[in-house]
C-alpha cells in the first residue's frame, strides 16, 4: 500500500479554534480605505464618524406660515386682533426655509387671515421659537455619527451625507486566495470524462468570503503537484491577507496540503474532532492565516463557517455570518453518533400541532444537498452518543422561524411531483411553503402517528384485497379520525436500459439481472413483494433484492450508470433520465392525514394546488400520471 | 398667501397599500436574465432548477482501501484469510475514486493486510456495494436542485455546479430611476449656502433600493420648475421599471409633484394615516409605478419602507427587508398619539433585569439620527390615544435581541463622553454594547427608579452642601441600595461667540444677552439656578430663560448659529463648534447604580473601560475633564 499521512488529530472544535484565533488575531493588522459615502452601503466603519455640520444647517420653518418677532405679536387677541404688513412684519414661509432675525417664530398658515395681498391679522400671540427647526435639532456638528465597526445601512448613509461626510473611511476588504487542487477535479464547463469531479467548492467558497465582506481570489485548478502546489502557495501569501487550499487536507496517498504548509511555515492543526469536517488544516505561513479545507462539500461548508469565517471577522470587525433564529424542536428519529466528535446533524424543520419538529436529512459529508434542503442544524455534542427519537435539541435556524411556521410538512413516499408542488406553493401563495422528507410510505405513516407530518403521501397496496391505502390507515390509527386526500395514479414499472437489451417484462425476469430494489416499507418494494408473491418467487432469486435505494431517481441513476440492470419505480424516474420503462400498471399514490388538519389554511392551499391546471400541466409533462381524482377527499 | 394643494386625504396606510399594490400588481411583468452561476449570489431564480447531471458522477470509493468483487470475498474468514492479487483480484482506491466492474465493493485499508507490493490478505468477505458512494447519491439528473423565486446562497452556488448547472435564469433587477427635486437643495459636495439643504436622501433610496434587489438610477437634483419635472418624469418612465421622485409630495406652494403625476398618469392615492410619511403620491404612469416619497427623511425612510419596497417585492419576488426579530416591551415614557394616523415611534431597547423596556427617540419626522439610534420601533395605531408609560408594547427590531441583551443601558444626562465609551465598548468586548439616551440627570434617575435602565449619569448640586449626587440618591432611593461609580470633572462654563464679544463673565452678565437655557431637570440647569440664587438673579431677568435646548451640543449649535448670546455647557462642546468658552468650574459627572447591577459582566466592563489608558487619552483629547477617581465606586 502507499504511504498515508494516517495521523490526523482528534483535536476539540472549540480547543482548536480557540488556539488558532489566538495565535493569528495578533498577526492582523486591519487595513483602510476611504469611499464616497454613497457607496459605502454595507461597508464597515473604521472609527466613529462625527459630523462636519449641523442638520438642519440653520433655523428653519416647521410649518407653512408667516415667520414673524414674538415679541411683537404679545397684544394680540380674539378680541384684539393685530394686523401684520408683509416684509415689514412678516414673512411668507415655506416648511423647510430659513428664518433670520429679526424673525423667531413662525405662525402656521391656519391661524393667518389673509386681508389683502400685503396684510394679515393674527389672533393670538407667538411664542419665541415656536414652530421653527433650530439649527442642529437632528445632528449637530461634532456630534457622533457612527460609531467604529458598524456596518454602514441605507439610513446611514442618508445621514452621513446630512452630516457633510461625503467621503468615509472603511475597513478594507480581505483579499483571500482561493486555491482549488486535484488533478481529479475539472472546471464546471468542461465535459466529464468518468473519474472526473466537477470543482464547484472554489466557487462556494469565493460566495461565502464576499458575504463575509471578503474579497475573494479564485486561482486556477491546480493539479495534484508538489513542488507546485508549494509554489503557488507561496505567492498567494505574499498578495494576499488570507489564503484557502481545497482540498488535500486529508491523509490520503495524494493529501499533499499538510506537508507543503509544514514546509512553507507552521501547522498548528490538522483533523479536528467534527463531523462532518474532521480533515482540516489551520496553518499560518509568514504571518498570513492558511486554512486546508477538506474536499467534501458539506465538510468544506462546516469547516469554513467554524474556521475561515472567525478568522475574516477579525479583518472585518463584524460577524461574518448573520446568525439566525434558534428553536427548540423534537427530534424525529433516533440519532447515535460518535463519542469521538462533534457532529453537525442538518434537519428539515416543521411546526406541527403545538410541536416545532426536527427530521435529520442525509448526514454525510458528501450529501451537499442536504445543506440545500435543511432548515437548519442541530449539534450533537463531543463525548454523547446521540439522542433518542422525541427528545428536545436546540436548532439553529437558516430561514425564518416565521417561514417555518407556515410550512405544510409531509413525510413519507417520494415522488418527483411532491418537488413541483413545492415549488408552485410559494407562488401561489406567497409566504407558505410545502417542505417533503422521503422516508417511504410506511416510515411516513409513522411519522403521521407520532405527530411530525401533517400529511403522509402513501402507495400502499392491501394485497388480501388490491385496495391502496385505505386499510393500512384503519390499522395504524385506530383511535384518530384520518382521511385520504387523493393524489395521482401513477404508473410503476420497470426501469431498464434503452431498448430494455435484457428484454425484461415481468417478475419473473428479474431472476436473470441484476436487481436495485427499494428500501423496506416503500410502497414500491411492498408493490413488488406482492408480485413475487404471486409469482412465487423468493428473495434469494433476484440478485441485488438487498441492495437499497432510497428514491425512484436513485434507482434510475444505479441502472443509468450500469451497476444494475433493472429496478422498479415510477415512469417520470425513467424518463428524466432517458431510460426505458416496462410498464407494471397503475397505483394510487395519496396524502394521508388526520381529519383535524383538513381545516389548516395551508391544507385549504394544499387541495386548492392539487386541484389546479397549473398542477395538472405539469403531470402532463412529466408523463405516467392520471389525475381524475386529485384532490378529492375520503373519509376513512 | 399663495396657492397651496390643502387637499392632502389621510386615507388608512392598509387600505392605500392594498389598493395600490392591486392596481400595480397586475402591470408587473417580471424579467429574466443568464447569468453564469458563480456570479449568482443573492440573485432570485426565475424557476425551479433541474439537475443536469449526476452527483458523485460514478460509483466512487467511500473510503481509502481496495476495491474487491464482493462475491469473490465470500470465504475469507478470521480462521480462513483469503489472498488477493493485486490487478487482478482488487485495485487501491483513495477516497472519490471511481468503482468499476468487475469491483463493486471497498475494504477500508485498516482492514487490509498487507503481505508485499502485490498480494493483500482479508479476514472477512465484503458486502455488494459496501463503501461505495453510488452514482448520483448526493445528486440525481433531473431531480429539483432550487424551487422557483429562491435567492441563492453560497451552498446553492456550489450544488448547481455539481449538478452540471453552468449558467442560471434569474429575476432581472428592476431598474428605478430616483429623481431629486429641490430648489433649495444641493450636492453633498457643495459648500452650502444660507438656506440649502444638502441632499441625501436620493442616496438613501439608492442604498434600501439596492438592498431590495433593484438597480438604482439617481438622477442629478432637479430645481422646482413645473415643466422641467414633467419631461423628466415622463422620460424617466420609459426607461426604467419604476420611478421614484423626491420631494415636493407634499401640499406646498411648490410641491408641484403630484400635479405632474396627474397630468402624465393617474394618482391613486395622495396623503396617508401614517406619522411620519403622511405626504406620500402613489400612482401610476403609462402602466410604471410612480411615487412621490416626502422631503423630510424619517417621512422618506417609512413611506419608501411601507410602499416601495413591497412594489419592489412585486419584481424581485423576495422579501424586500429582511423582517428581524419581534419583542414584547415595557414602554419607558406616556406616548400621546393622535387618532388620525398610524404613528411610528422609533424606540431605543434594552433589556434591565427581567424587563424589556423600549425608550422613545426623537419622534419629528427630521429627526434621521432617531432611526440611526433605534434598536426597534412600535406602532401607536390609528384610532389609539397612545400608550401609558408601563404599557407592554410590540417592538419591531432592528437589532438582534441576542444585541440588545448584551447592552448596557444608560439613561440620563448627556455628555460626549457617553459616544466615546459607546465606541470603545464593543472595540474591547466584542459582542458587548453601551446604549445612553439623554433625557438630564433627574429624568435619568427617575427611570433608574423604574428599573429601565442600569445606570444613570448625572451631575446634581446640593445646593446646601455643595456636594454633587450623592444626597440626591439618599433623597430619592429610599429602600434601595445605591452606589455612584465616579466619572470625570468636567468644567461647566459659559458657551459664547469667538473673541467673547459681550465680554460674559458672570452669571450677572446673562442679563444683558440673548441666552438658551437647558430643560427642566438638566444638571446643567440645577447649576445655573443656584448661581443665579447666589446672585439674587430671577428667572425673568433673563432673556431666552425659558428656550430650552436638550444637549450641550444644541446648546452650542445655537450660539453658533447666532439665534442665542451665551449659553451654559461643557467645554468639549465649545470645543467641537470653535466657540470660547468662560470656565465657572468644575462639576463631578458620576454614574448612579443599583448595587445590584455592580456585579453584572457589562457593568464590569464599563468599570474596565473607565480605568483604561484608552478612555483617559479619548479625554485628554476632548478637553477640559479630569479623570482621577473615574471608575471608583461610592457606596452610598
């Protein structure tokens, strides 16, 4: 076997980072610049800012009216009233003029009667000052502004110009190099060969360093090189404030990251012990922080909002990440986790009933998507082994708990037409929100039952009866009145290769392929167990019966890619990726859910969705859909 | 008096936004535009985003190892090590490797036994597709990446890359032309003149427009000519989605704009119930949205808030502000609101002991600095008389609570240095803030008395012993226990024009000036008043006795502007307006505190940051403090 850099530390997140900070916050120094304060918009403060001149700039009318002297206004009564001549003692004023001695107050406009062109008569005195703007009422010159470290809004900057600062000093951004390595990795736009990774992290990464306040350096791909490797590391400490290497940073054969940053300056760690992430260099080469982030996108994300993000705020001065909402929320499903490490659980969050609950997504490093979907994380303490299904976890929020509270949640069966409602709900309806986890239809129907969903979409045949769903919901919730919200037919087949070269037509020929089945309590796999059944045709027979896939798209890419032959799913599976399909026959694909969420306005959208043309389009083109009954709603 | 539009309607701010957002609605037709996804951040997806290609694109090793065929592994066992030959019966595999057939399951490399460079031993028989990421796990072709209308964040950036998506349809951002108009108002970066009024808010526009998602256009200021602002108006709607003019709104002698508006278009609604912004011009020109925003900022901030900003939302499909955190607050002050309109009253927050308590700012709709300072702001609703000091109250924030928290909150009365030790506060302790609103020493001691703030800065005479605060909190703190954290001296004198040209001397000499005196319950009051018992001189003796002013700075500001003689204050107010400045003496500015609060980490910081050399050059450098017991606690 080749060589191995098999000794990654184990080292705490907070001990590791805590460490790092302490040793690079003395190599910054924070740079400035000055820009014209209209555009400083979002840019931060390098000192308080105190004010050239007053607002106003002089004393000035409040009110349409006649500026007039007070104390010449003193005889005036209802009784009495006094007559006033126009520029002698009066004057004619606008909201916002100036009033200059011997004017020192104003009279508004109501309280004038008009006599001719060049006399009015007033019928009560003046105050001194009355209605007038005394100079410097809002700001006054020399007073504080804006204090030091204070991101610039669009508020400030209107009184920053009132204040006659027009041009402003700010925090200079970081420049921070870039550098994705592999010689495995390819830029987006070339065409793959097989083996090839596409090099989206670089990208991520540059998003990330601008929404910090960054100002990102993307380097070209570089292969996997030493001496180069070493060489352009090298240069992009010297022009830059802050460098990224990605990946290499973990101990494979190729992993030449830690020994380049051991060569060109000091290591202070490697691996720490977070999950995902683990794989992670903090290095500081010739005074300038050097981050190894690993090359797995969900890893590369932790690690750089853990690592990198902190060591840009104390460029900035200002959080790098808005920090978002917190809940408390029950988990929905047992989580066991490592002694060894901290571990990042990203969750789908819904509010259901009175419960706000968190359902783990995908948990590996690899699983980008599951950060795309989540709604936020929960951490899973160093030294735990995990939590129980329905014990309370703190969340961390990525979107509005608002938005959350107006999400429809449904668990259970996936089906691709659960994605395009999802995306017209908030159209429709802005502001409301259809959030999906596919765990099949059994694990949804439990899920119902313990209080996380409020709908289970479900394709449950009753073998003994060749009815879908219906029974399934009699015997699971015996004690709460539930009802079938009718989804599409859809049609089930076999997913097999273009031109089906194994001529694949029933059951029976599955004995002679290779087989990607579903994951137990599918609806699919329940579909096909049936058949079986009547074949009478046991597991053992089909090679790959225990193979698992947890979507209709999973098993369509496993026969896409050859490393099966055949598997059964739903035509739009087959189609999308031009694949053919042997059709199996119709099945009735439908929402469960508990009778007192029908009334829900976002169940009300719901139905109002499913039974709409812009829905019914969309099935159109997808294709292997009926939708007579869609919508309609049975009482079980 | 000249014509004037005295028709302004106070039309409820529900009902113009709904009638308006109605009519515009239906005339907005979104843009697209390519953009290539790198360059995507924060921009808006025009629809649901579909996967070109599968993520890992192969079968790729989830481990470091070897790859096997698994059947081929069935015999090993601990007691029965099976043999395999490299190239033959197995590969080596890094991490993101692909698996080809025959291969199609990996043993992790701590589980190989070496034997020599070509043959390795095994203990125990693979499972089919055992650490092997298979084919689009993390991604499949054809599956949902992003749903429509969702802005894209750096992770979104990185998946649509590994999803083979180069470039991205997204919302075109709606271009809104911003027109300044305005005889009387200038350039930032022209000298002004008696009279001018510096332009800023077509910046500010300019600033929440680009927050929002739109291109700004600001054209340069307009004066106020009739025709020159129809031609302009009219031009400016064929080239941009939306407009926006500012000011003349309102129903001036010159506020010629919604005369404009009516002849090119329709005005749906001129005039609401809100406080400030009731001058505000919705309409509609040629089927663009075109609206009047008022002159006076605060006005400009709320009406382009509660109006522009959902037109923009209309665009730009997103939430055009973000909405932060809500709170429910205890009230600090009696609010008197009239029953004609909605009002917005800007509050400072802080949290004190258990409380929440908001503090109402400068409620004028000139006031720019009281939407600078706000933490939040409540809504006194139309038909409401206002809010009795205690009342709860919803705070909308501008700030994180998480902020608000952190702070320590002063109330009482004002001196620079409380801007000063704002800046340093969260400088030293990140995270940590320092919030002082001036309402004079007794107010201040008064709302320590209701438990709204921590601390209260205050400088009170005895006028029997000469001793500064500390009989005053005997007096009025009764059952509690009390202490003073000593401040600095700090000379009071005597703020006069330069070259002191009414030779001010004495507290005698204010009878032969035009003076500006502080508000009731000032320190600065307390002190005048004594001397002027001293000298046997009566308030009626004085001119300009009962002006108040409400800072030091005001107080300076109004020498300044020659609408007062003299007025009394601090020299590093003198100082900052070049006035002289007649020294009376010195006066101990202190800080009164529960002892309960001494103990609280922000109250230790505010100790630490009294005592620090930092604080004491901040002083020298203002001039006329003393500091030697700054940071000593009086127990009193």
């Amino acid at each position: 076997m080749a060589k191995r850099n098999l000794y990654l530390n184990n080292t705490p997140i907070e001990e590791a980072k805590a460490q790092y900070l302490a040793a690079v916050k003395p190599l910054i120094q924070p740079k400035f610049e000055t820009v014209p304060t209209a555009e400083a918009l979002g840019r931060v403060t390098a000192a308080a800012v105190y004010a050239r001149c007053c607002s106003p700039l002089f004393n000035a009318a409040a009110m349409d009216g006649i500026a007039v002297t007070a104390e010449k206004t003193a005889s005036a009564r209802e009784t009495a009233p006094l007559t006033l001549v126009k520029n002698e003692d009066f004057r004619v004023v606008d909201t916002g003029d100036p009033i200059h001695p011997p004017y020192d107050a104003v009279i508004m406009a109501e309280d004038v009667i008009v006599l001719d062109d060049e006399r009015v008569q007033i019928i009560a005195s003046a105050n001194p000052w009355q209605h007038i703007r005394p100079i410097g009422e809002d700001i006054v010159a020399g007073e504080m502004l804006l204090p030091g470290r204070h991101r610039i809004r669009p508020i400030d900057v209107g009184v920053l110009l009132s204040g006659g600062i027009t041009e402003i000093e700010v925090l200079a951004r970081p420049s921070v190099a870039i550098i994705p390595t592999g010689t495995e990795i390819i830029e987006p736009d070339k065409e793959p060969d097989e083996g090839d990774i596409i090099e989206s992290n670089s990208r991520m990464f540059a998003a990330l360093v601008s929404e910090a306040g960054g100002a990102p350096d993307r380097f070209d791909i570089l292969p996997d090189d030493y001496e180069l490797l070493r060489d352009t590391v090298d240069k992009a400490v010297d022009g830059h404030d802050m460098v990224i290497v990605n990946a290499g940073s973990s101990a494979g054969t190729e992993d030449f990251t830690v020994h380049v940053l051991r060569e060109l300056g000091e290591v202070l760690v490697h691996g720490v012990a977070i999950k995902p992430g683990k794989p992670v260099i903090l290095a500081i080469v010739r005074g300038k922080p050097v981050i190894g982030l690993p090359g797995y996108p969900v890893s590369a994300y932790i690690d750089f909002t853990e690592f990198a993000a902190p060591v840009l705020q104390l460029f900035t001065g200002i959080s790098a990440v808005q920090s978002g909402d917190r809940a408390r929320a029950v988990i929905s499903k047992r989580l066991v986790s490592s002694l060894k490490h901290l571990e990042y659980v990203r969750v789908k969050v819904g509010r259901v009933g009175d419960k706000l609950v968190a359902s783990p997504l995908a948990r590996g490093a690899g699983a980008a998507m599951s950060l795309v979907r989540a709604d936020g994380f929960c951490l899973i303490p160093q030294n735990s082994e995990g939590v129980e299904a329905g014990d309370q976890v703190d969340i961390s929020l990525y979107r509005p708990l608002k938005e959350i509270e107006n999400t429809l949640v449904a668990i259970g069966s996936h089906d691709l037409i659960l994605d395009v409602l999802a995306d017209i709900m908030p159209n429709r309806f802005p502001g409301c929100f259809l959030s999906s986890t596919h765990v099949g239809s059994m694990g949804g129907l439990m899920a119902l039952g313990r209080g996380e969903a409020h709908l289970a979409p479900t394709h449950l045949l009753d073998e003994d009866t060749g009815v879908y769903n219906v029974s399934y919901l009699q015997r699971l919730f015996p004690n709460e009145k539930m009802a079938l919200i009718k989804g599409v037919n859809r049609i089930q087949g076999f997913i097999v290769k273009p031109g089906n070269p194994l001529n694949i037509t029933s059951v029976s020929d599955l004995t002679r392929c290779r087989y990607v089945n579903r994951q137990r309590g599918a609806g699919t796999r329940v579909l096909l167990d049936y058949l079986m059944k009547k074949q009478g045709i046991a597991p053992e027979e089909i090679n790959g019966y225990e193979r698992e896939a947890a979507t209709h798209m999973a098993v369509a890419a496993a026969v896409n890619s050859d490393s099966a032959d055949c598997g059964m799913g739903i035509m739009s599976a087959a189609r999308a990726l031009n694949l053919d399909f042997v059709e199996v026959g119709p099945e009735e694909y439908d929402f469960a859910i508990p009778v007192r969420f029908l009334d829900l306005p976002l169940t009300q959208h719901f139905l109002e969705l499913l039974r709409s043309d812009e829905f019914h389009q969309r099935l159109a083109e997808l294709g292997g859909y009926g939708w007579d009954r869609c919508g309609e709603i049975v009482y079980i």
